[in-house]
C-alpha cells in the first residue's frame, strides 16, 4: 500500500473510533475503480472488504450534488438488514 493511503487510514481508524461501533470509514484508491477498497475501519457496519469497487460510492456519492472539492463528508448509507 502506498504512503500516502497509510496516513488516510490512520485518519479512518480516528473517524471510526470517534464515532462508535457503528460508524464505517472506508479509504479508496480511485485509481482502481474494479477494487479500489484499500481500507475499511468497522466493516461490520456494512459488510465492506479490502478489494471491492467503488460502485456505491460512484452512485451515490461523487454523482451526488453535495460532492464538492474531491471530497465527500457525512453521508448516510442504510444496509437492508
């Protein structure tokens, strides 16, 4: 994994751990939109792994108009269970 991605994950580790149990901060590499997972803290909230696409987030995030300067903040997302 590279540097830069390392330091993000500390910073979902601090996100997740501020939150609770049931806040997930998962870290992308958009580079690679097949699996661009490359760190989930709490991915028991969601079921999210390291290796999976981005497609959620394409659709419902960076599509969405509240995406502005390469970031997205405080969204929701419900599972069906």
């Amino acid at each position: 994994m590279d540097a830069v991605f390392k330091r993000y994950c500390q910073i979902a580790d601090v996100v997740a751990e501020t939150f609770g149990p049931r806040c997930e901060a998962v870290v992308h590499d958009l580079s690679q939109p097949e699996n661009s997972v490359v760190y989930v803290a709490n991915g028991n909230v969601t079921g999210r792994a390291v290796g999976q696409s981005f497609d959620h987030l394409v659709r419902q995030v960076l599509m969405n108009k509240d995406f502005k300067e390469d970031r997205a903040v405080n969204y929701m997302f419900e599972t069906p269970d």
